[in-house]
C-alpha cells in the first residue's frame, strides 16, 4: 500500500477508526448542530482521539515513525441542512498561532478566527491528511474525489486544474462509518453535493512532521 500511496497520493484503511468511532461521534454530538464545517483547537477529547493507537497505527504505516503530529481540524458535516459541493482544488494554507510577516509566507487570512497563512508548497507537499469518517459514505452521499497522482506535480495554476484531472483521473473515496482515508495533502480534490438525506460527518486533521521557521509556529490543536 505505501509505494501506491507515493504514486496515487490516496489510501483507505477500512475499519482503522472503529476502535475510537463512540468517542468520535461523542464529540460530534457536543459541538454545535447543523452547521457545515467547525474548526477544532484547544479541545481536550479531540486530542485525545487523536493521540490514540488507532490514529498512530495509520500514520505509522504511511511514515514507519511517530513523527507526524496534528496542526489541523475541522469536522465536516454535510446534512439536508448543510449541503455544498467544493470544486476541485488544492489546499495551500496552513493554521499558525499569529502572524509574522516573512519571506515566502502569504498571502494571509482569518477563518473561524483563526490565523491562516500559505507557505512554500514544499511545506504542503510533506504533509498529510486524514479523513476519519462517522457516517457511511456511498456514491449518493458526496464522497471526496481525488485526482490520483496530481500531489506530485506541484503548485498549479488554478487555470490548469482542470486539465490535471481529465490527465490524471478520478478515484471516489468511498468509506463506512469508522474508516479512514489518508491523502497527499498537495492533492487535487473535489466534492459534490449529497443526494441522500442523511448526516456526512468527516473529522478532516491535517498532520506535519516539521517545524515552522520562528517566529512563526503551528496553532495545533
């Protein structure tokens, strides 16, 4: 699996989340209702979750060291309520504890009030994303879509996106209550909207094994 994750930038491990699926959806449950996307810091049970085995264990078979630690979360729910769809793209920016303007680094922006920065893509190209899912995720319930093997081609140009994918392909991650999906986060991806009338909770954490250059550090969470 890991010299086709280096080729395609995707992996699904079935079943890796069961273990922590009731602490999961506990968390769920106590964060505000019907609303499409929560940034997650400074929550206990969150870090907890993700300092488990069943956590550790993926990352480990990804880097064979327990070198990545989570810089990001954000749980996602897409309900009758809260249904969007996302084009495809490439993630680029990172959550840092303030800004300090250096070479590089920007342009800069707030979300959730939380500071958000681009750094150099070499950055975005070492890390990793896991998709941990609390709801089946078939065809009709908006599964994330991947063009396989676009994380190695580098920062591209919104005007080329396109064309990356018809090049590349299109894989559909699709998952049951409890896996996980690992993704390049460089990736391109994209999501439609749900056809079915039921919750699509994901907990999307962003992980890195570097530093950031001081003064600049990681907000974590």
């Amino acid at each position: 699996m890991a010299s086709r994750f280096e080729t395609e930038g995707a992996a699904h491990h079935s079943g890796a989340a069961l273990s922590i699926l009731p602490d999961l959806l506990s968390l769920a449950g106590s964060l505000p209702q019907e609303r499409a996307g929560i940034r997650l810091h400074g929550n206990p049970a969150l870090r907890a979750i993700l300092a488990s085995d069943a956590i550790r264990n993926v990352l480990a078979h990804h880097d064979g060291t327990t070198a990545y630690r989570p810089v990001r979360a954000i749980l996602f729910d897409k309900s009758p309520a809260t249904n969007w769809s996302l084009g495809w793209h490439q993630d680029r920016t990172i959550v840092v504890r303030a800004r300090d303007d250096m070479p590089g680094y920007g342009p800069w922006s707030r979300k959730a009030g939380l500071q958000h920065v681009e750094p150099p893509f070499a950055l975005i190209e070492a890390m990793l994303t896991l998709r941990i899912h609390l709801d089946d995720v078939p065809a009709d319930n908006a599964p994330l879509r991947v063009a396989p093997g676009s994380h190695r081609l580098g920062r591209l140009p919104e005007q080329e996106i396109e064309t990356v994918v018809r090049r590349c392909g299109i894989r559909s991650c699709l998952a049951t209550a409890g896996d996980v999906w690992v993704y390049a986060t460089a990736i391109v991806h994209a999501s439609a909207t749900a056809k079915r009338h039921a919750h699509h909770r994901v907990l999307q954490v962003d992980f890195a094994s570097v530093d950031l250059p001081p003064p600049l550090a990681w907000l974590g969470v």
